[in-house]
C-alpha cells in the first residue's frame, strides 16, 4: 500500500508524520472522505472545494487543490481496487504543544483503503448530545472527531450504525458521518445548513436531483416519518429500517427507493457532477 505525504509517494511501511503534528496534538485539521470506484474518484471537485472552505474555516493556509489532485491520481494508480475509501488530509502541521500553530507549514496526507458496497437499509439511533449550529467548527470538516467517535460507538453497541444528533434548540441536525432525510406525506425533506449540519457533498447532490426540501424539523419527526434515509459518500443514499424501537415496516419505501434509484443512475452518468 502507497500513500501520499507532503510531496510524494511513500510506502505505508515508513511514512512518518511528527508526533507533534497539530492534527494529531489538538485535532488541527481538516479532511474529506472520496468514494473511488476502479480507480476513479466521485464527485472530486466538490470535494475539494469543501476541504478548501474547511481549511479557510479553520485558518489553515489555503491548500494547493492542485497538489492535492496529483496526490489523488498517484495514490489510486499506486493502489488498483474496485472500491475505494480515499482520504484526504490536511493538518496545521508541525507547531509547539499547545493550540498555537507553528512556523513549518500544513501537512498533507492522501490514503486509500479498500470497502465494500453499502447495505441497502440499517439502523439508527438518536443520542443525547448535541450538535452546536453556533460553534467555531459547525460546518467544517474536521479532523476534531471524537465527538462523533463516541456516539458511533453507542450506535455499534445498539446494532446500528448510525447516531443522529440534534442541535442545542432540540432540531433534527445529523449523523455521525452523515446527512438524514426523512419522507412525510410522501415529500421529501433535510434539515438545512443552518441546523448545524454539514453541507453533506451527497447530501446536496441528493437535494438537487430529487428535489427534496431544506426544512426544520424537530427531533421527534423521526418517530412520524413514514420513510427514513441517510445519505455519505460510501452510502450514498441508504434507507433505515430502525430508529431506536421503532422499526419502519416495508423499508426502502417507494419515495427512498425511488431516490436510490436516481442517485444510482446519475451518479453512474457523471463521475464529477
């Protein structure tokens, strides 16, 4: 296995990033997850344009989009695979212990694992914590992940895997790794960005080719929703089967199928929408 760090193609065997690395010190980071699929990444423009808004958010220098193509083409030329999780990583890089950034410049790593096609359904389950919609980071992409790690780590315990978070004014915000969209009254809606959630790549993709509805929704739609999915970039757009206790009879439903079915079709028709 190959991977890219900071100018080059390395063996995962000797690459090396400082143990005083920001990302790794205090989270100082920012990232982007590509599906990759024979070798071709999804929706990579996109993709970059998120991390170079997540970079600005953090105050990170702007990175060099450029750079960090070539990074991606060497890596999944280096690593032949039908599908593919490519992770893209920045960093503050090099800094003194402690929040203050250092004088040596970002850290860019560019790694590719191997996955496997998404099951049509899952479950999920809400949790009592919250996402802040007014916080420094809301909708960055950050390597400031913990948060998400625990909840995950309940969801696994429960037999899902996902954990839908609310904000601090009780909405329906997002999942550890994703966006939710939930059917009533056979419409379609997502909570909009200023829930607190990420600007989900699939999520807006999902948006704009099935014409769902950016709407507040409070929490306890999810026990009313005749439909439930969830949408990332390695589910694209997956129907859930269980919230909690409640299980929804029937899943995927007509409009979560139909959805499927389009995000299938015009994701297969452009590979950079």
């Amino acid at each position: 296995m190959k991977l890219w760090l900071d100018g080059g193609l390395r063996d995962i065997e000797s690459a090396r990033v400082s143990v005083l690395d920001h990302g790794l010190t205090v989270g100082d980071g920012v990232f982007e997850t590509v599906k990759a699929i024979d070798g071709r990444p999804f929706a990579l423009t996109r993709h970059l344009e998120r991390l170079a808004r997540s970079a600005h958010g953090l105050g990170l220098p702007e990175p060099d989009l450029d750079e960090v193509r070539r990074a991606c083409a060497a890596v999944l030329a280096a690593n032949p695979m039908p599908l593919g999780r490519l992770r893209i990583t920045y960093t503050g890089g090099l800094s003194p212990l402690g929040s203050d950034r250092g004088e040596h410049g970002p850290t860019l790593v560019v790694a590719l694992g191997e996955t496997s096609r998404r099951a049509d359904s899952t479950a999920a389950i809400t949790v009592p914590w919250t996402r802040n919609e007014r916080g420094a980071l809301t909708g960055l992409k950050t390597t400031s992940y913990a948060e998400n790690v625990v909840a995950l780590a309940r969801a696994r315990e429960q037999g899902a895997t996902e954990a839908l978070f609310a904000n601090t004014v009780g909405q329906l915000c997002e999942g550890t790794g994703s966006n939710v969209f939930v059917v009533l009254d056979g419409e379609i809606h997502t909570p909009p960005i200023a829930s607190g959630c990420l600007a989900g790549i699939t999520r807006a993709l999902t948006v704009e080719w099935t014409g769902a509805k950016e709407t507040d929704l409070p929490l306890d739609v999810l026990e009313r929703a005749q439909e439930i999915f969830l949408t990332s970039t390695l589910r694209d757009v997956q129907a859930v089967h269980r919230v909690d206790a409640r299980e929804l009879p029937g899943t995927p439903g007509p409009v979560t199928a139909k959805a499927m079915r389009i995000f299938d079709e015009r994701s297969g028709d452009d590979l950079d929408p």
